[in-house]
C-alpha cells in the first residue's frame, strides 16, 4: 500500500521561536527538578501510580503495570542533567526491585518490556556499568521474546500468548523492540535482532493506513498470520487516530532507524510527523485524539511530549539539505515551549507531577486530564535533548 505524504500543509505555523532560549530551558529544568526533589522521599522504594487523580499520584509497587521505569528513567535523566548524586542513589537503589520483578515474573505477561527496563536498567547500566541492571534488562529481552509468533512474524501485545483472540499488536510496541536490538548488541544473538525487526515490519506494513495515520491496534489470523484489521483501544473509534499512538509510531520508527538505517523506516516517521502536526491546535499540544483539532475535548499533553523526543531525535538524521528540517527543528520548539508555559506543573504546588492535561485512556475513563509517568518522563527527556549531548538509553 502507497502511504501519502501530506507535507505540512501551513508552514508558516511552524516558524522559528525565538522565546525559547537556553534561558527559558534552564527555568523548566528548574522547575521539574523541584518536583523531583520534592518526590524523592516518597517514590525511593515505591513509584508513582500510571496515573494521578486530582493532579496527585500515589505510591505503588514494582509488582504490575508496566509504567515503573519511565520513574526510574526520570532520575537518571535529573543525574545527567545535574550530576547530582541524589538522583543516582535513588535511581541504583530501585534496580533490584526490577531484578526481583523479571526473575519472579510478576506483573510481566505483556509486551512492555522496553517502557519498564529501558529506561530503567539500560539506563543504569549505559551509565553506570550496573550488572545486576545489564542482566535483568536481557531477562526482561527474553520474556519479550517469548511473545513473538512466527506466523505473522510479530510480538503479541497483550493477554496469554496462546490465545487466539489476543493475536495482535499495537503501535506503542515500536517503542520495546529497541530493548532486543540492545540486547543483541550486547549479548552477540543475532535471534534478538531478528525478532525485533520482524515485529517493526510487520508493524509498520500493517498499521499505517494510506493517508498516514495509525491504527492502535492490529490483528493477524491466528491459523496462518495473515493480516485482518485495525482496531482501536485507546482511540475515539477504529477509524480515528490516537494520538499518542501517532507519536508512538514517529519515536518508535526513528529507534528502529538508528540501528537498522532502513529508509523506510525514516520515510514512515516523516508521513506520520507531518500527519501529526498538521492537526496541531494552535499552542502546539495534541487532543487525545487526532480527529479533534478544536473544541472542549480534553488533551493529552503527552502524546506531544513523545513526538517531539522522535522529531528531536530525528533531526539527528536528516539530511540538511530537506526542507523539513527546518520545520521540524522550530516544531519541537514550539512544542517544548507549550508544554512548560501551558502544561506544566509550575503553576500547581499541589500537584507532584510535570505536565498536566493528559490522557491515559478516554474511552475506559481512566486517567482523564491528569499527569501521566510517561508524559512527564518524556517532558524531561526533551528537556535533556535541548540542554546537553543526550544519548539514548536503548
């Protein structure tokens, strides 16, 4: 199937932003970091909830979910940002509840391997040498593994792998795969590689329709793999966009990018970026679901913390001499600038989250403008790509 391209239909909308200075940079760091400082008596041993409910998140354990490492990952971007030693302690002090969580199984029968032990254990491990962190993070690689069907070629997303009604995958998965591309790299099996790679491919031949949006989910015959349908989970209907399923699929193409250099996997993240922000509303940060592009639908400020971590990261890789460029770079201004002069929890001392007005799941009612770990954890991250020389953790 030929995806369209759509370009950016208002290039205008995305003009240089000059409003966002170092300076400013340096005063939403500051104001993220004393949101940390204030949590890191309560979440040392325990971990914010997927969720707040009333701007608040609860304490809970590394038992279930599969939100815990974008906490984890938080603090190790606070102690590359300030070198600050605080963070490390608490960081390194939270590795063997992970250890303890793949090796007794709990709360792990699902894809999300890479959300929980990427930014958590990689993390510890690229910049710390931590080895309890490098081998829970290649155990966490091969439960992954064993949710991969050969007929289809995918990595199942949820529910007991032999069920046949839960054959499929979904959009957020391009975001776990680099887990086995890490793996492979540091264990030198090639099986890791080639089942992450099979998995984006199936993905990305599946899930983009033509006019480059996604489906959240999709299904693949359980008697011959074959490829269904769409569906949703998360969105308004099957045939909308979600958009943090969007922004999954922008990231997640450009970390299958970075070790593969398949061009098809950077011609993909530009049609769906341009999908994506040409239905930005005007202060830059995304509906939760893209067919609203005005009106009193509630926001999901992180589904546009995640796009703009995949343009910053893809700006790395295009080619000076494309016009889009330009566009992007200014886009991902914009945007970081929105979401801390608009979303941010400066303003909300009650409120010991990052970023305020985003969605967790409209349609089961959960987690509706609230703060979400994840929008926060990557609020900072594009806050790290701004300041310093980030480098990846998977």
């Amino acid at each position: 199937m030929k995806i369209i391209d759509e370009g950016i239909k208002n290039p205008a909308k995305y003009g240089p932003c000059p409003e966002l200075t170092e300076a400013k940079l340096r005063e939403a760091l500051d104001e993220a970091l004393k949101k940390i400082d204030a949590n890191l008596e309560v979440f040392s041993d325990k971990f914010p909830s997927h969720n707040s409910t009333n701007n608040v998140y609860e304490a809970v354990e590394n038992t279930g979910g599969w939100n815990q490492g974008f906490w984890t990952g938080i603090l190790w971007l606070a102690y590359e940002l300030t070198g600050d030693e605080k963070y490390r302690k608490v960081a390194e002090g939270q590795i063997p509840s992970y250890a303890k969580r793949i090796k007794e199984k709990l709360g792990v029968n699902h894809h999300d391997m890479g959300f929980l032990y990427i930014p958590s254990c990689v993390a510890a491990y690229k910049l710390t040498g931590n080895e309890e962190a490098k081998e829970a993070a290649i155990l966490a690689a091969d439960n992954l593994m064993t949710r991969y069907h050969e007929k289809g070629r995918f990595i199942q997303a949820w529910g007991n792998i032999d069920d046949k009604a839960s054959r499929r995958l979904i959009i957020d998965c391009l975001m776990n795969i680099p887990l086995l591309f890490w793996a492979s790299e540091v264990t030198g099996e090639q099986k890791y590689h080639d089942v992450a790679y099979d998995h984006f491919l199936a993905t990305t031949n599946n899930i983009i329709r033509e006019d480059a949006s996604t489906y959240h989910t999709f299904y693949f015959n359980p008697e011959t793999g074959e490829p269904e349908m769409g569906k949703t989970a998360q969105g308004y209907s099957d045939d909308s966009c979600w958009s943090r399923g969007q922004a999954w699929g922008m990231y997640g193409h450009m970390l299958t990018y970075i070790y593969k250099k398949n061009p098809q996997a950077l011609e993909a993240f530009k049609k769906t970026t341009n999908y994506f922000l040409n239905r930005m509303p005007e202060d830059y940060v995304a509906y939760w679901d893209l067919i609203f592009t005005d009106g009193d639908e509630e926001r999901d400020s992180s589904a546009s913390a995640i796009g703009v971590c995949g343009i910053l990261e893809a700006l790395k890789w295009m080619d000076d001499s494309d016009p889009l460029k330009e566009i992007y770079d200014n886009a991902s201004k914009h945007i970081v600038l929105s979401l801390y002069e608009n979303y941010s929890t400066k303003d909300t001392p009650e409120s010991n989250g990052l970023l305020l007005h985003a969605v967790y799941g409209k349609p089961q009612k959960n987690g509706v403008d609230e703060c979400n770990i994840w929008g926060d954890y990557y609020y900072m991250e594009a806050l790290a790509r701004m300041l310093m020389d980030w480098k990846l953790y998977s």
